[in-house]
C-alpha cells in the first residue's frame, strides 16, 4: 500500500511539473489543427473521387456524389468518435488534476511560502548549505538576457513554443532550494545539446555562469563529481526527470 501511494504521488508531481508544457503545446497545436484537418480532408476526398471514377469507371457525376454521400457520413462519425474521445481525455486530466489544483487553491500564500522553506533543508546529504535564509528572503530577478546567450537559437524559440521560457520558470521555482540541486541541474544543462558555441570551455566556468544568473553565490565546490546525478536517489531521478521535459 506505501508503495501504491508513493507510486500515485509521483503521478500527480509529474502531471503538475509537465502542466504549463502541455498547455502550451495544445495551445499551439489548436492555432494549426484546422489547416491541417484540411489538408488530410481533401486528400483523402480526391484520392476518394480518383478511385470511384477512374478505378470503377462511374460517371463524373455519380463519382462527385457519392464521393460527397460517403465523407458527409465519415464525418458525421468522427465527430461524434472525437467529442467522446475530447470529453473522455478532459475527464482522465480532471480526476489527475483537480486535486492538486484544489489543494493549491485553499492554500494562502503565507502558506506556501511557510511550507517551501520548511521543506528547504539547511543541509543536504552532500554538505552544501541552502541559498534561503530566512522566510523572506527575496532573491534578484533572473538574469534572462545573460543566461539566453549560451542557449541556441532552436531552443529559445522552437516553432512557436519558447522552451527557454518553460526553462527559467522552472529555475524560478527550483532556485530557492540547495546549492547542490541547483548544481545540477547546471550539469544537466551543460552536458545537454541545447548550449550555443558561447558555452564556456569548462564546467567551473558554467557554474559561476549560472549561480550569477539565478541571482545566487556560488558555492565553492565546482566540480562535475560533487553535482552528478544519482539515479538510485529518488530525488536526483525526479529532478533530472522534470528538467529532461526541457531540455
């Protein structure tokens, strides 16, 4: 039973951390749909005309009508196979969803605030101290403009969905937890393929980078070995899985 909680738990953690990624793919992929549903409609009508005229030799307008009688009816069935399809996948994201989203909403910001920092620990496992002090500690903004130059093009701006901006969201949240996770997450991102040819020739380099960026000091271990990720931990394996989502 601990297992089958823990198991659902990670579920709702995965569906919550992918949520602003989901909702800005289909918000993109709805700009297009009805282009290309037009485009797989009238191949599939002249292909349908094609075969009725020149296959089985049916007069022009015999073919035209029953080209238009037998989609008219596909249609008509889709339809209906896609609204139940919609309400069924809404309905699966609502059971998965809700809750989280209702708990979130009884919680007042003092709440979450009180709760982020007593779940921030003043020392991880591999001696580094956490970046808050105090349960009002306001950290600088993010410095975007020096971060995005070491990014490629492609990555900031993937057709129309900006995975750099899903990215620093993230590291907007994540940046008030320990030095160590913040650690590496940055050698999830130096030894990913979204960095420019500005990527700095070596990791201690990077990391001074990237503390700087986040607005936070950076600690005095810098090499890769005191940040690698370990897959056993199970807090190592949700975080290179949530980042793996960006980058």
């Amino acid at each position: 039973m601990p297992k089958i909680k823990r198991v659902w738990k990670s579920i709702k953690d995965f569906c919550k951390d992918i949520e602003p990624f989901v909702e800005s793919f289909f918000l993109e992929l709805s700009k297009y749909f009805w282009w290309i549903f037009g485009a797989i409609l009238t191949v599939a009508i002249l292909l349908s005309f094609a075969k009725l005229y020149y296959e089985i030799g049916l007069k022009l307008g015999d073919a035209i009508f029953f080209t238009i009688l037998k989609f008219l009816s596909a249609m008509i069935l889709s339809t209906i196979i896609g609204i139940a399809a919609v309400f069924l996948l809404f309905l699966i994201l609502a059971i998965i969803l809700y809750p989280i989203k209702k708990r979130a909403a009884k919680k007042t910001p003092t709440d979450i605030i009180n709760n982020a920092n007593a779940n921030i620990p003043s020392e991880t496992a591999n001696g580094f101290k956490s970046e808050v002090s105090g349960k009002n500690r306001q950290l600088p903004p993010i410095d975007r403009e020096k971060l995005g130059q070491y990014f490629k093009a492609s990555f900031k701006q993937k057709g129309s969905i900006d995975r750099f901006k899903l990215l620093l969201d993230m590291l907007e949240i994540d940046r008030t937890g320990s030095s160590a996770n913040v650690g590496k997450v940055a050698l999830l991102i130096y030894e990913s393929q979204i960095m420019a040819n500005t990527k700095p020739n070596s990791f201690r380099k990077w990391i001074v980078i990237f503390f700087e960026s986040l607005g936070l000091s950076c600690p005095k271990e810098k090499s890769k070995n005191k940040y690698r990720i370990n897959m056993n931990n199970d807090n190592d394996a949700k975080l290179k899985f949530k980042y793996n989502l960006y980058i």
